[in-house]
C-alpha cells in the first residue's frame, strides 16, 4: 500500500508528461480562467482489450481545494462510456446552464482510432469537456461530477446503473422531439440567441476547415524544406568552391524543416482543435435553447387548454341544453345536464389556470436563468477568443523570427561568394 508521499509522486507523475501502450500525451496548460479551486487533468491514453471489444481509458486527475472531496489530489481511469454518462447526468439535471458536448466518435475519422494523433485529440476534447464543467458555478457541483472524478470503478459502475437512467433518456427523447415543434409566438430575444449560435457554428466550421487546409499546407512546405537540405549538402561534395555555401544552405534548410513541421504541429493545438472545441460549444448552447423551448411549449400548451375549456363553456352557455346524444339518452332534466357539464367545465377551468401560472411563472424564472447563462456564455467566448487569435498570432510571430534569423545567418556566407 502507498503512503501519501508515494501516492502524490503518481499524481505528479501521471500529470506531466506520461506516455501508455496506445501513445503519448501531456497535460494541457490551465488557462486563467478556469476553477482554480477543481483543476482537472486527462492524460495517459492506454488501450485494453483487443479486436471489437478494445478500448482506450484515460487518467484523470484532480487537484483539488474544494471541501466536498476527500482527497486535494487522486486519480481514476475513465473510458468514454462514462463521460457520455456525465453529460447525460448534467444534462438532465441542470436545465437552465450550457452543457458542454463531447467529441463525436469520429472526431478524426482520418485517423485510427488507437493512434496517437486520434488518442491525443481525443484527450484535448475530454480535457476541454471536464474543465468547462469544472468552471461552471453550478456544474461544478454536481455529485455526479464528483462521483465521476472520484469514485472507484465499481462505484460509478453502480451509479451507472440506478434507478432512473431510463427514465432520464426517455424524458430527454420527448423533449427534443416537443423543441423541434414550432412555437405559435416564439420569444424573440430567444430566437435572436439560436440564430447568433448557429450562424457562431456555420462559421467556425468553415475556420476549422480552412485550419485544416492551412495546417496541411504547412506541413508540405515543411516536408519539400526537408528534401531540400540533403540536396544541398550532395551539392556541397561535388562543388568544392561552393562548399561552404551549400553546407551551410542545407543546415539552414534542415532547421526550417524542422520549424515547419514544429509550426504546423502548433496550428492544431493552438487553433484547429480550439475552434472546433467551440463549434462543440455552440452547439451545447442550441442544446440549451431546445431545453427552453420546452418550457415555453409547456406554457402555450396549457394556454391552449385553458381556452378550449373556456370556449366549451361558451358554447355550453350559449346552448339551450337539448342538443345532443347524452341529453337524448339521458332522463336527467336537460337544464340539470347542462349544469352539470358546466359545473364540471368550471373545474376544469380552474385548475388550467393554476396549471398555467405554474406554468408561466415557471417560464418566467426559466427566461431569467437561460439569459443570465448566455451573458456568462457570451462573457467565457470573448476572453476565449481573444487567448485563441493571441496565442495563433504569437505562434506565427515566433515562426516568421526563427525563419528570419536562420535567412539572415545564410547572408555573410552569401556575401563571401566571388563572383
């Protein structure tokens, strides 16, 4: 058994630089943002299992200030079952807040899914997911979130499994279909919001793709500068005059190489995986308006029963009582009938509109929680942004140095040349 020492040098061990049968991967860099006080970590990718039944878990590791913990700093191994888990868990309990999403199982479908490019974007986005919830003022304490950040296997297997799941995903399944029906008098500030968010993730989505494009352009350039250093340097032993120029050529080819394949590399973590992690966020908040447009549902539709109640004691009212088959059939004095239905009608009146208060008031505090959420949301996407292009600039300002100062080197060997 571990002491406390042995048990931290682990932690510290498991969350830098760590590498497992499936690949390798480090920690990523907190940004200032996010809780200090719930500081998460995904590292170590390792595979289990072979042929259909493999799959790859990752560690997870806290570090912690917060009391409802037992531990400041542990760590437990997760697959991507148990994150859907969470997400279904904070989606069914926190009905007013942005859900972060997962990465689709294709994130990378270019990719083998056991190859340490796939594994390591895999990483990023869980990481991503677990510290979005993390700084979240509500999400962060939800007891399945501690459950899934703490607990042992077995124990989230059990919480897995309580009473409830079904009855979760089927509540869940209604929901989104009663969202896709068209509200009669949608809420416009609501209406402005899904409209921002889908056009947010249209063009993301085209960033991400030119990234993409810009990422693999990068990498070519770098590729044919790594063809071009040996050239130079076969170059080098076969022109005996321009030997100096040429070796020295080569060796500045090979450096660009290097820094091209270094710069392309940093595209992806700097930026492609920052902006398509956004186009999951975008999507998370949709999900949120989905969630509201059922409140707003709910609302219309117990408007809607109120009045067909009303209009059937209208109509009653209106009525002499005699008409149809119930009256007929009935040796009950017409007029005694008709009170009774409209007796009836009362009721049913009374209770649609307490049922529509509820209901209302309801929306009501909904609308309040859904708009604060998106002034936060909104807030977290303007410092989010501004890290993104800032650190995509400084990448680039650092690319185009080195290449400058590896040219400007080549010069005085240039200039020594009799021409």
């Amino acid at each position: 058994m571990m002491d406390a020492h042995d048990d931290a040098a682990v932690i510290r061990a498991r969350t830098e630089s760590t590498s497992g049968a499936a690949g390798s991967s480090s920690q990523t860099a907190l940004e200032p943002y996010d809780n200090a006080a719930l500081q998460i970590f995904v590292t170590d990718p390792e595979k289990h299992g072979s042929g259909m039944d493999a799959y790859v878990s990752f560690c997870v590791t806290t570090k912690t200030t917060m009391q409802e913990f037992q531990a400041q700093e542990f760590f437990v191994r997760r697959r991507y079952t148990d994150f859907v888990w969470l997400r279904s868990k904070l989606f069914s309990e926190f009905s007013t807040s942005v859900i972060p999403q997962l990465p689709s199982k294709d994130v990378a479908k270019h990719l083998n899914r056991f190859s340490p490019e796939f594994l390591e974007k895999r990483r990023y986005f869980l990481e991503r997911f677990l510290r979005r919830c993390a700084s979240h003022a509500k999400l962060s304490t939800s007891k399945d979130l501690h459950t899934f950040l703490e607990a042992k296997k077995w124990a989230l297997d059990t919480a897995k499994k309580e009473k409830g799941e079904f009855l979760s995903s089927v509540k869940d399944s209604i929901d989104k279909r009663v969202a896709s029906y068209k509200l009669k008098n949608p809420d416009e500030r609501f209406a402005n919001l899904r409209s921002h968010a889908n056009s947010l993730g249209e063009h993301l989505t085209s960033l991400e793709k030119i990234g993409t494009k810009v990422q693999k352009h990068a990498s070519d350039i770098a590729d044919d500068l790594q063809e071009m250093g040996p050239v130079f340097t076969m170059l080098a032993n076969s022109e005996s005059e321009l030997r100096d120029v040429f070796t020295q050529a080569g060796q500045a080819f090979d450096k660009l190489a290097t820094i091209g394949h270094e710069t392309a590399e940093k595209l992806d973590a700097l930026y492609n995986n920052p902006v398509h992690e956004y186009v999951l966020y975008a999507a998370a908040s949709a999900d949120l308006l989905d969630k509201r447009d059922v409140v707003e549902y709910q609302c219309e539709n117990a408007q809607n029963t109120l009045m067909k109640h009303e209009n059937e004691r209208n109509s009653l009212e209106s009525s002499d009582g005699k008409a149809g088959l119930g009256s007929f059939f009935s040796s009950k004095n017409p007029e005694l009938l008709k009170q009774e239905k409209l007796d009836k009608l009362a009721t049913a009146i009374a209770e649609d509109e307490q049922t529509l208060r509820e209901k209302q008031q309801e929306k009501k505090e909904t609308d309040e929680l859904v708009l604060q959420e998106f002034d936060s949301w909104h807030s977290r996407k303007v410092k989010d942004f501004k890290k993104i292009l800032t650190d995509l600039a400084n990448a680039q300002i650092a690319h185009h140095s080195q290449n400058l100062k590896i040219y400007e080197s080549l010069l005085p060997h240039f200039e020594k040349i009799d021409a």
